[in-house]
C-alpha cells in the first residue's frame, strides 16, 4: 500500500539524534573507533535497592494485582512517597488530587499538551529547549511561540519579550531548571516572577523537572512549588530517569494544580494503561532513599565534569562549570564563527568524537555545543585527548 503520514507526523522536525546516529552508524561501519558523547542516557546502573525492590515485587505472588494495569490499580504508597520527597526535599505539601503519576516526563508533556490545547492556541517553550514542548503542541494542532534564553541573561527568558497577542492566546509556558542544554540554574525568584507572569495572563506554567536531583558542590534546585500560591497556576513534571539512572523504566509524576492534573489524567485513561505495579514499587524505593542514592549518583558525575572542564579550560576553551544537569554545554571556538553544525562535523571527522551542535536545540542554541557526561571518565578522558590533539 501507498502508506501516507498525517499531517501532523510529517509537520514534526527530524529527531535530533536521528541524523546524528546514522553518521556514528556509517563511521563504525568503517572501523572507526568513534566516541559520542552526543546522547544523554546515564550509563550508571539504576541503584541496587531500587532493582532488588522491583525483583521482590515482580514475584510477590499475595499481590493478586501484581499482573494488571497500573492505572486501574495504583500503587498507593507511590503517591505518598512523591508527597513525601516533595515535603521533604522543598517542604511543599501537596494533597492526593495534586499528584499523578505519569510514565515518564517525555510522555506526559505530549499529553498534557492533548489535555489543554486546542488548534490555533499558542504553547510558549524557551529556546534553546528540549523538543518535545514543541512536539506536544504539533500533536495538538497548536503552534510554538519560542521564548530566547540568552547567554547575557544567564539563560533565563526575559517575559517582558513575549508580545501582547501572544499571551492572550497562549495556554502554556514550559520552563526546564536546572536546564537541559544550557546547564543554567534558577533561583526561586525567578520562578515567582514566572508564576507573577502566568497568574496575570491566565497560563498553565509546567516546570520540567527533570534535573533538580543532578546537583553539584552542595548546590540544591528550588521547586515552583515552593512558591506560594504556585500550584493556583502551575505544575511540575518530576522524573526518576535522570535523577535515579532509571530512563527505561518509565515513571515520574506530574504535581501541583489539580485541574491540569485531572486533566492529563483524563488522556493517560484513554491513552496508557500505567506503569507496572512492580515498577511503582521500586520507585517508592528510589524515592525513599532518593537523597542518599542521588548523593552517590551526582559524586560521579561531578568527577565526570571537573575532568572535562579542567581539561577543556586547560587547552584555551572558554567552559564554565555548570552546578547541574549531566552536560557541560560551552561555546564553540571562535574561528568557527558560531557555526555549531561545522564545528561537531569537523570534531566528528578529525577527533572521532561527537557532540551535540547547540543549534539542534533552537535558533538561540547556535553558537554553542553540548557534551553529555554520561560516559565513563576513561571514555571522557580520551576524548578530551583527542579534541585536544586536532588543535580544532
Ligand atoms: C531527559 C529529559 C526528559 C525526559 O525524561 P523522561 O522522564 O525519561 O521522559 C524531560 N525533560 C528534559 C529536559 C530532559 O532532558
């Protein structure tokens, strides 16, 4: 058959990664030894008390509903543990029609934006961001208005910018700290005025929370939460992926507002079945002990980026340090004139070593690139040699 994509498939831009992974493909294909630090999946096992809960649940036969779909049979302590953390770690008290778990952030933002979008509404998501905001208003028939993050700003956006007919039409703002690519941190007053800003112009913020847990050098990111009045118009989108090395399993929640939970919750009914019951287990677990677990976790990275940058710095590159995230994200060298696409190519071609041109992150990103930390500091090591031999 003549198999024609929707309009909405074909409106999609290319996966980032997907261009990328073909050319690592070809280049192996040819025997060469190429090191990508292009992807950021954590490499580190997930902690082994949260496996061995999982193990334990997966084969407790005296939970009849072990097997069944885990939406019509939550785990009711897995609520409780995000109650919990969140009372715990930010001191934010959220009640049970404020949290739902979710089968992992990726997955919720394309609902959630199913959820509240109609066609022709307005999404607004920062620049350079992670995709998927504009993948969830694509799905929705919306349109992305995109918000600059810019270097002279310390890669926060400047709500002042966002003209009047875009914020009477908008429904969302997505705002990611710490933040995935830049690696920027925001202070809790950035997030009142970003509460000040949807409260007045009648916007769902959702605060992708995917890196609060990847902190370094004592540093500990704020909830938009903690701001008070936040969840009037606001939710955050936490994930056990990044945080836990715990990407395949699928689990995070979404918390705050309970409209907006009710209503991604009304999607996922009709969408996803849930996450398994065993896997609702561990992450009560992972949750749990989450402090100690991603103390651990973050000791190795932070190892993973001292050596990165101290190298980097060492050969004449101009690379801060970031306080969170699993990237280190840097300008690219001068003579490639803010050319991130030339500049990951020629790294490709003469170091082997491939790294993310900041410009497949937005217009805002360009100039810039982004090395993910998820690989072992020998790996790290060698690449740091080799972009250090080409003299790029
Ligand atoms: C990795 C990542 C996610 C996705 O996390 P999952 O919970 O695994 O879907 C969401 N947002 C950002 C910014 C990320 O980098």
């Amino acid at each position: 058959m003549d198999l024609e994509r929707s309009q909405r498939l074909r409106k999609l831009p290319p996966y980032l990664f997907a261009d990328l992974r073909r050319k690592i493909a070809a280049r192996r294909q040819r025997g060469e030894k190429i090191i990508s630090l292009g992807i950021g999946d954590p490499d580190m096992p997930t902690p082994d008390p949260v496996v061995e809960r999982m193990c334990s649940a997966v084969a407790d036969a005296s939970d009849a509903d072990r097997h069944r779909y885990g939406n019509d049979n939550p785990v009711a302590e897995l609520s409780e543990a995000f109650a919990d953390f969140y009372s715990r770690r930010w001191s934010v008290k959220l009640s049970d029609n404020q949290i739902l778990p979710t089968m992992g952030s990726k997955d919720a933002i394309v609902k959630l934006g199913l959820a509240v979008l109609n066609a022709g509404d307005i999404g607004i998501a920062p620049v350079p961001g992670y995709p998927t905001y504009n993948i969830s208003h694509v799905f929705a028939g919306a349109v992305t208005h995109q918000l600059p993050l810019r270097p002279e700003n310390d890669w926060l956006p400047d709500f002042d910018e966002i003209p009047h007919e875009v914020r009477r039409l908008a429904k969302v703002l997505w705002l990611n700290y710490p933040n995935n690519p830049t690696t920027a941190v925001a202070p809790l007053e950035f997030f009142e005025r970003a509460v000040d800003f949807a409260r007045e112009n009648d916007i769902l913020i959702v605060h992708d929370a995917a890196y609060t847990e990847n902190t370094f050098d004592g540093y500990e990111a704020p909830s938009i939460l903690q701001v008070s009045g936040a969840d009037e118009t606001a939710v955050e989108m936490f994930s056990l992926s990044k945080a836990f090395n715990m990407t395949g399993w699928r689990v995070g929640a979404m918390v705050g507002n309970a409209e907006a939970v009710d209503a991604l919750s009304a999607v996922k009914d009709n969408v996803d079945n849930g996450t398994l019951r065993a896997v609702q287990f561990a992450a009560v677990e992972a949750l749990n002990r989450a402090e100690e677990l991603r103390d651990r976790i973050n000791e190795v990275y932070q190892k993973r980026r001292d050596l990165v940058v101290e190298r980097l710095s060492a050969a004449g590159w101009d690379v801060t340090s970031p306080k969170a995230t699993i990237y280190v994200w840097a300008p690219v060298p001068e003579r490639f004139a803010g050319d991130s696409g030339r500049f990951a190519e020629e790294l490709l071609d003469k170091a082997g070593v491939v790294v993310t041109p900041g410009r497949g992150y937005g217009q805002w990103g360009e100039g810039y690139f982004r090395i993910s930390l998820t690989y072992p500091e020998g790996v790290l090591s060698e690449a740091m040699d080799r972009i250090v031999q080409t003299g790029i």
